[in-house]
C-alpha cells in the first residue's frame, strides 16, 4: 500500500514544476491546459468580443491588458492562442532592444510566428493564411480550373503572381510582384525557408535574392511596415492576425520615452492597415508611470483597458487541486480533501481579503507543500538552495531558446549586441555602450573598458548580403584610423566574401596580421547570451521568481556569476573576458552538468525518491545512459554530498543531502 505521505517524501515539490515565468507562447512549453476555466473568463470572452468584430469588418483594434505582476498577463496571451487559434493567427511580439528598428522587429517576429504550426495542423500559419486568401478560395467559372484555383496555380509562377494582382489590384500593394513572388515561393520546398527569411527581414546574400528573383531585402523601417501592411491588404476575407506585444515594459528606455510604441500603434490605425487585433500587455506600475508621456491622441487609438483582476479562494483551491492531483491518483488511499496536505484554512488566512494573484497562490502552495514534505523526515539540509533553484530555471531557459534559435542568423544584429551588452554588464566591465561604429549600422557594435588595457570595440554582424558587410567594414576601418579603440573585435560566423570584393580587402587589411581580432561564434554561445536576456527581461517585467520571491537585476547578475554560467561561452572567452578551459578529461566534463543538476534537484527538495531523481535527469538529458546517471549519483555519495536515508521496508529508497 503505497500512502499519500509516502508519495509526498519521494517526489518532486508540483508546484516547483509551474512555470511562473511564461514566455513565447510558440516556444515556452507551459501547459495552458492547466489553467482552471473561470481564471479570467471574463477577460477572454470580452478579447473574443473584439476579435469577432475585426472577423465582421476588418477594422484593426488595439486592446491594453494591464495587471499587477504575477497577474497571469502573459499566461494569459498563451492560453488565447491556444482556444482561438482555430478562428486567428497568432503572432507573439517580445520586447525590442533599439527604437529604430521597431517595424523590422515586429515584422520578424510576426513572420517568425506565422512560420509555426498551429495544434491540430498540418501546415504553418503562413500557408494556413495564404490557402485562405479570397483569391485562392472563391469558385472559378473557367473549365481549365477545375475545382481548385490554388491547385491550378501551384506549378506556374507568373500565372500566381498575375492573379494575385489582378485580384488585389485596388488594395494598393507594396512591390506586389516582389511580395507575390515571395509568397508563391513558400509553396516551394526548395525555397520555403528563403522566402520565410526574406520575408522576416533577413539581409539576404545575393545569391538568395536572385533565387527568389527579388531585387532588395526589407532593410528599413518604412519597407517593414509596407509588408506588415500587405499581410493586412490581402487577407480581408480571411482571419485576422493577433499581434500580442508581451513584457512591452522592458522594450528599449521604456521608462523614459514609451512613445514609439504607441506611434506604432496610431500608425496602424491611421494608415488603415486591416485585419489586426492588436494586444499590449504590459504591468500595472509601469503603466501608470507611462501612462503621463503618451500623447492623448495615441490613447485614443486603443479601444479598450483590460484590467486582470486577482481570483477568488475557490479558483485559488482549484489550482492547488489540479497540481496535487497527480500525487493522489498514485495512493492506494485518497486523501480526505483534493488540495492535501495544503488546506483551504491556509488560503483563509494568508488572503483574509478573499481575493489574491495567482502567482502568489502558487508561492504559498509551493512554501506551505514543501515545509509538510520537510515534517514527515528528519533530513539533511543545506546548500544554498537559491543557487540550486537558479540554476535548474537556467537549465529549463536555455532548453526553450535552443528551440526557438536553430541558427545564428535568426537573431538581428542589434539584437545580438544587446545580448552581449547585458552579459558584459553581468561581468561587471565598464563603460559598456552601444553604437560604437557611425552609420547605419551602428546598432550592430559596442566599446568597453578592458581592465587596465583600454577601450575595446566590438562588431557583430551576421548579415549575408556583402553589400551590408562593405558598409560594415568601411565604417571599421574609420574606427580604426580615428584611433578610437585600443582593439576591435569582429564577430561573424558568416562569410567575409572572396579577395575580390571590397568589403573583403578591408576586412583583410584590419583583421588580417593586425592586433584586431576576428572571432567566430558558435551557436552554443549565442544560446547563452539569449537565455541571459530573456532573464534579464524577465527581471524587469518583475516574473523572475527565485526562493518564493521576485528577483531584480542586480540580483540575477550575482547568480550569473556565482552558478559560472558565462564561462561556457566561447565568445566571452575569445574577448579575453574568461579564461579558456584547456582541461582533459572530455567525458568527465561533459557529465559535469547532469551532476550538477542532480545536485541542485537534490537541495531544492531536501530529499526524493531514487527513482524520481532518476526520471527527473533522464528527461532533461535524454541522450545520457541511465548506468551514467547511476554512476554520477554513486559519486556524490562517494563525496559525502548526498547520501540514502533508513525508510521503512515498504517504501521506496530516498536520497537527501548529508548535513554540514
């Protein structure tokens, strides 16, 4: 007979598995199943309202979705993608690093999101939406069409692009035999992913852009919003697009100047750019601050402020049921109450008011769960279970970037500055500043102070197009002769081009038997970099949780560099930042990690199961065998870190750590 207590004593705390920080709903593997239905079903039902209405007359809206942190704002945009993606494409807009490309980001990720495939769905949104289009859907009279003018156009491209613009020839489209040409492209397998990229604003080389017979890539910001714009124009008989601009307080000096935003905003509506629903959500405090600098006439624009509210104690116990319920399907005996060993007293007392955020019923839950789990054995404590907590939240972080970037290219430039911008700051280097470089690409370079050494300047451009690249270089080498840095360091995986062309002779004679550098990143590095600013961000939006408790940015810095995160970055090591490890021993180092986390798992929860601690390394490192895993525990007893626990002979062996 296996007892709720035994259950309780072997497995991991459930509420440690809640994710309280939601990102990228297309990404971020939180299950918005789990969300109890009455949670803000006001809230959805008045958002489908308005989505219906863009469905009716193609008239974009703006809707504001303000809420206290730890309200479920972001939780929230997840969990309308997933109940109305069958009715809209969704695409998710994060927060942008550099006011002057703010029409290219949401361009990118616009089409980064429509690029994915809805649940249910064979295809991605982006061909979803192309098949719907009115010109592809309405019945032909001609005989040679038969049933389908998709079908009839699918092998002829000339004849795909005529037709489209003769059927939007009144809606004024930007470049339409580019565009049309782009989007027949996508039906191609071979082209697919080079016209995604066009489309998404990528710097293409020039090979690529004769491939997909275009002339020029959406490099400003007036061509983005244009083909925004055209996504809009076209599909006015189709579904609409949801735009959901998250953690919009963290964007570029916010805090100082939220105008762009809004600018973007009234732009859309004042330039009648159709078939949009538009969600800003953004927390409470900011909002009020910048509520003060937007103009009144951009407030206008947005038809409706959404407050999200706390939920009542019977939602509260709701949730506390649905994450303890797995534990009490596995007894043998069910425990009197749904939430044990939480009680409804708890909620009772700690929210005398009868309302609370959702977060915070979490952090109770979680405190409250784990001190019961700590009474029923006497165990060794210790360790600094901020640390460990930390660092399996790392651990599941990286896991979700290493999905969502599968190349370096797909991070813009800036964006690419701005991640190492922050990680210099982590390291604590001075006079980190951006824009090093004048021209139009001066968001792509950085300076630093190095210690005692002197000014660093550093360049980080991945742009294929060698045009792009001699624009770059030229303005290098003006960096170079005005004295303005000790070292520069260019970092590009790309290609620097043959001898032939100019960009390539200029990058020969600054990086080519000179002090500067020129390093090559790996994909691995860019992984840590992101994963850093999507933490940072976190922070900021105030939905970083550590040890029950939000965590700020100096805080986070402390972590990064404590857990020694960073000095696996190849990148920061080929600054000179961090020392290269040239240590042997390649397995062991490689298992260094899957050690690491057993031990943490271990802090973070006193004591588990054998069994559990097993399953729990084995899903987050697959491809490890378990004799490994088994060794690697074997070895911290060995140490004297961890060590098994007397239990009574039906219970199942516990692991906990030995007390210092």
């Amino acid at each position: 007979m296996v007892s709720i207590n035994d259950i309780i004593m072997r497995e991991v705390n459930p509420f440690d598995l809640v994710n309280t920080k939601v990102g990228n709903f297309w990404n971020d593997n939180q299950d918005y199943a789990s969300v109890v239905e009455s949670i803000h079903q006001e809230v959805i039902n008045d958002i489908e309202s308005y989505l219906d209405l863009v469905s009716k007359d193609n008239r974009s809206r703006t809707l504001l979705l303000v809420g206290d942190s730890g309200s479920g704002k972001s939780y929230l945009l997840g969990r309308l993608k997933k109940t109305f993606n069958s009715k809209a494409f969704f695409a998710y807009i994060g927060p942008w690093a550099d006011n002057d490309y703010i029409w290219r980001h949401i361009l990118r990720y616009t089409v980064d999101s429509l690029v994915q495939i809805p649940e249910g769905q064979q295809e991605s949104q982006l061909i979803l939406w192309l098949k719907s289009l009115s010109a592809f859907t309405k019945r032909s009279t001609k005989k040679n069409f038969a049933d389908s003018i998709w079908q009839s156009l699918l092998n002829d491209r000339q004849k795909f692009i005529k037709h489209l613009k003769n059927e939007y020839k009144l809606a004024s489209i930007y470049n339409p035999e580019m565009f049309f040409g782009v989007l027949y492209d996508l039906t191609n397998p071979e082209l697919s992913d080079l016209a995604s990229e066009w489309l998404r604003g990528d710097d293409l080389s020039e090979e690529s852009m004769q491939a997909l017979k275009v002339k020029f890539c959406i490099d400003t910001e007036d061509a983005a919003k244009n083909i925004l714009a055209n996504f809009g124009k076209i599909s006015t008989q189709t579904q609409p697009i949801v735009l959901c601009f998250d953690q919009v307080e963290t964007t570029a000096k916010f805090d100082s100047n939220p105008q762009p935003l809004f600018n973007i905003n009234t732009t859309i509506h004042n330039d009648n750019i159709k078939n949009f629903l538009i969600i800003i959500s953004i927390v409470k405090n900011p909002w009020m601050r910048a509520n003060k600098f937007i103009l009144q006439a951009d407030k206008a624009r947005i038809e409706k402020d959404i407050q999200l509210k706390p939920i009542n104690l019977n939602q509260a116990e709701a949730l506390w049921a649905y994450r303890l319920q797995p534990l009490h399907q596995a007894a043998n005996l069910q425990p009197d109450t749904s939430i044990f060993p939480l009680t409804t007293k708890l909620l009772q007392y700690n929210f005398p008011g009868g309302k609370a955020l959702p977060r915070n019923i979490i952090i109770l839950g979680r405190q409250q769960y784990q001190e019961y789990k700590e009474l029923l054995i006497e165990a060794g404590k210790g360790g600094n279970k901020d640390q460990a907590e930390f660092e399996l939240i790392w651990l599941k972080e990286i896991k979700n970037t290493q999905e969502r970037i599968n190349q370096i290219s797909y991070v813009a430039a800036h964006d690419l500055i701005k991640m190492l911008q922050l990680s210099l700051d982590a390291l604590e280097l001075l006079s980190v500043k951006t824009k090093f470089i004048n021209g139009k690409y001066d968001s792509s370079s950085l300076s630093y102070q190095h210690h005692k050494v002197g000014k660093r300047g550093v360049i980080w451009t991945e742009d294929a197009n060698m045009v792009t690249f001699f624009n770059v270089m030229n303005a290098a080498q003006k960096v170079i002769q005005q004295s303005l840095c000790q070292k520069l360091y260019l970092i590009r995986m790309a290609s620097v081009g043959d001898a032939k062309l100019k960009g390539n002779q200029i990058y020969q004679q600054i990086f080519k038997g000179t002090r500067n550098i020129h390093i090559k990143p790996n994909l691995e590095s860019v992984h840590i970099l992101a994963t850093y600013q999507s933490l940072v961000n976190s922070c900021i939006s105030q939905e970083l949780l550590i040890g029950g408790k939000t965590i700020q940015v100096p805080e986070l810095q402390d972590l990064m560099r404590k857990s020694k995160i960073l000095e696996n970055c190849t990148v920061l090591q080929d600054l000179g930042l961090i020392a290269k490890d040239n240590s042997t021993g390649i397995q062991a180092k490689d298992l260094q990690p899957i050690k690491d986390f057993l031990l943490n798992l271990i802090t973070t929860q006193q004591f588990l199961g054998i069994s559990t601690l097993l399953s729990q390394a084995q899903n987050q490192y697959p491809n490890v065998s378990d004799s490994d895993i088994q060794g690697l525990i074997d070895s911290l007893r060995d140490e004297d870190r961890v060590k098994l626990m007397d239990t009574n002979k039906n219970m199942e062996q516990l692991i906990c750590l030995v007390a210092k």
